[in-house]
C-alpha cells in the first residue's frame, strides 16, 4: 500500500483491496472511538490497556503501518527516478496494474444487474472528469499541508483514487516527496496529523455503505478505477519516446502481477 500511495495514478486502497484486508482495514479504522483516553486520564492503567486492545486492532495496524512507512521512505526516491526517467514505461505497468485490478473486484461481486452496471459508468465517468482536471497553484504552508493530508488520506484508502493525483492536483505531490527525502520533519508531521483526522472520520462513512450497501459502494468504486485509467494513459502517450510493445509489455506484467497475488493471497 505504501509503495502505491507513493504513485500518482495507484491507489492504495486498490492493493489493500486486491490483498483481502480492505474490510477488516475499514472496519478497524472507524472502530476507533477513543475511549481508551478517559481511563488514561484517571490513571486507571487497566482499564486503559484494556480498552486499548478493545478498540485497536494491533495485529493489522502495527506490520501493516510499518510496511507502508518503510516502503514510503525507501520508495520514494526510486519512484521519482522511474517517473522523471522512464514515465511511459513506468505508467504502463501501473495500467496494467489498475485493469487486472479492477477485473478481478468486478468477478467478486455477488451478481451483476443493471443497477451495478450503472453505478459503476457514473463512477468511470466522474473519475475520468475528475483526473482531467488541472493541478492548482497552491502554497506550501503548514494549514495547507495540514488540510491536503485529510484531502489526500481519504483518497489512499479509496481504491482507483489516488491519493498522490490528488496531491498532485493539490499542488504538493512534489513538495512532500522533496519533504520525505529531506527528512523535514515538521511538514512530515503536520501533513501526517491531518491524514490522521481525515481518515478517522471518513473511514466511517466508508464503513456504513460498505455493511449496507457493499455491492453498490464495490460497483462504484470498480467505476472510479476504471475512469482513473485516463491518468496512465495521457502519460503514456505524451511521454512515449521508445518502443511501444515494451509498453505492452510492461502493462502485462502488471496484469500478471495482480492475477498471481490475487490467486496466491486468496
């Protein structure tokens, strides 16, 4: 996921659900109330651990976090280079990526009817608008900062919205990737502290449609994967200056990749 986020164009949210876990992910994240606090403050240690533990589903959050922190500081330097120096090539094998991706969520719906159908051509509608849209000129201050981590955050956990093309579209894609390679920890914690309040409250809306309503919300969602494909392909044909069937290459192998760990984690 972490390695996805990284990536304007691939969501993380698509990895967790590709991977089984965007449920349990969801479920666990709007599960937390902080109640645990209210013990702390009265000094009730036990009450405390025991709330804790009650509310927060450590064995997800702790590999999980952990993953996408080290994949977030290790990767991003190695993304940069392949986009700067090979965009084309890079951009085919996330296409590839996001289409087997989307294919195989559309398989595991329970049934396929007219209103899923729809449902999923206004979300590759919407989507394919939304990523045409043009990157604004913004500042890099810290409530700017603070505010494009809760825009972005809930984004990372959509699977086919990109969090990093919202960041992009933000203005600050460039300026938080220079940030984490420079270690400036004072963006890196203001932006991360807005990602923590977005996602606390929107992992609940999330959570709600994905109990009632979780044919139509998966239909949806496929739709918005699908219209985002706009994105990889503008890049691959406006930065194409080798071999198109390495392109091709390159977008089966991404293919492959989710067909084979889709199999292998199911």
């Amino acid at each position: 996921m972490g390695s996805a986020d990284t990536i304007p164009g691939v969501s993380g949210g698509t990895i967790a659900l590709i991977t089984g876990i965007y449920e349990r992910l969801i479920h666990a994240i709007s599960s937390i109330k902080f109640g645990f606090i209210k013990p702390l403050i009265k000094l009730d240690f036990a009450g405390f651990k025991e709330k804790l533990f009650e509310e927060i589903d450590f064995e997800l959050f702790i590999p999980l976090v952990l993953g996408i922190g080290i994949a977030v500081l290790t990767l991003s330097k190695v993304i940069r280079y392949l986009l700067q120096n090979y965009t084309a090539y890079t951009f085919s094998f996330f296409l590839g990526l996001i289409l087997a991706s989307a294919y195989i969520l559309y398989t595991k719906l329970d049934e396929i009817n007219i209103k899923l159908i729809i449902l999923t051509i206004i979300g590759i509608i919407l989507s394919y608008i939304f990523v045409g849209l043009n990157p604004i000129a913004a500042n890099h201050s810290l409530i700017v900062l603070f505010f494009s981590g809760m825009i972005a955050i809930c984004a990372m956990i959509l699977p086919g919205i990109s969090g990093s093309f919202l960041l992009l579209l933000l203005g600050q894609y460039a300026y938080m990737l220079d940030s984490l390679n420079s270690l400036n920890f004072t963006e890196i914690i203001v932006f991360i502290a807005g990602a923590f309040i977005g996602i606390l409250g929107f992992s609940k809306i999330l959570n709600y449609l994905l109990e009632n309503y979780e044919s139509a919300t998966m239909a949806f969602l496929i739709g918005i994967m699908i219209g985002t494909l706009r994105l990889p392909f503008n890049q691959i044909t406006s930065n194409l200056t080798g071999s198109w069937l390495i392109c091709l290459i390159l977008a089966i192998i991404g293919v492959v990749l989710i067909v084979v760990l889709e199999k292998k984690l199911s």
